[in-house]
C-alpha cells in the first residue's frame, strides 16, 4: 500500500511539474521603430513639392523624402498644382488606324 501510495505522490508531483503553475506567459513583439521618418507638415503653401505615403496612410504629408511612420515605405513626391495627365483624345483620330475596332 505504501508503494502504491509513493507511486501516486511521485506520478502527481511529475505532472504538476510538467504543466508548470498554468500561468502562461504572453510574448510582446515589439514592431523595431521606423526610421528616417522627415517632419509632418499640415499646409503645401509655397512649396513646389511635398512627399506622402504611396499607400495613403493616414493622408499625411512631408516635408522632405523618407519613410512612411505607419507602415514604413519610402515616400514619393507630390508636385504641388502640377497639372493632370489627360489622354490628348483630340489628336487620336478613332477611325482612321489599325488596332482595334470602335
């Protein structure tokens, strides 16, 4: 009986041991910090550019190139009042070339 009895403390003492106290511990990962992230500016006032996120995050601009603070791509610039670019529709004679059908 003492056997059995040391057997069953010895097997319980193993799986408490096993399972630890069921506290489990929680990770945090932290994201690295992104770098060379120029000055937000809030108006294009008298300025010929600004830079922005290609993906559009947050809408913010800057004044300089760098990197994006939220997602960390490089910023391409922004021509301040550059003028679109349309199809020139007036000089592309729709019925006189080969190609394609209208």
């Amino acid at each position: 009986m003492k056997i059995k009895t040391y057997l069953l403390a010895g097997i319980m003492t193993l799986m408490f041991a096993a399972c630890g106290s069921g506290e489990q511990k929680q990770e945090v990962q932290q994201e690295p910090a992104i770098e060379n992230v120029p000055a937000e500016i809030t108006s294009t006032d008298g300025l010929e550019s600004y830079w922005e996120c290609p993906m559009k995050c947050d809408g913010k601009m800057f004044a300089a190139a760098g990197n994006c603070p939220v997602c960390g791509m490089e910023l391409t610039e922004v021509k301040v009042n550059a003028e679109p670019v349309a199809a020139d529709t007036a000089a592309h004679d729709h019925d006189n070339h080969e190609g394609h059908n209208h």
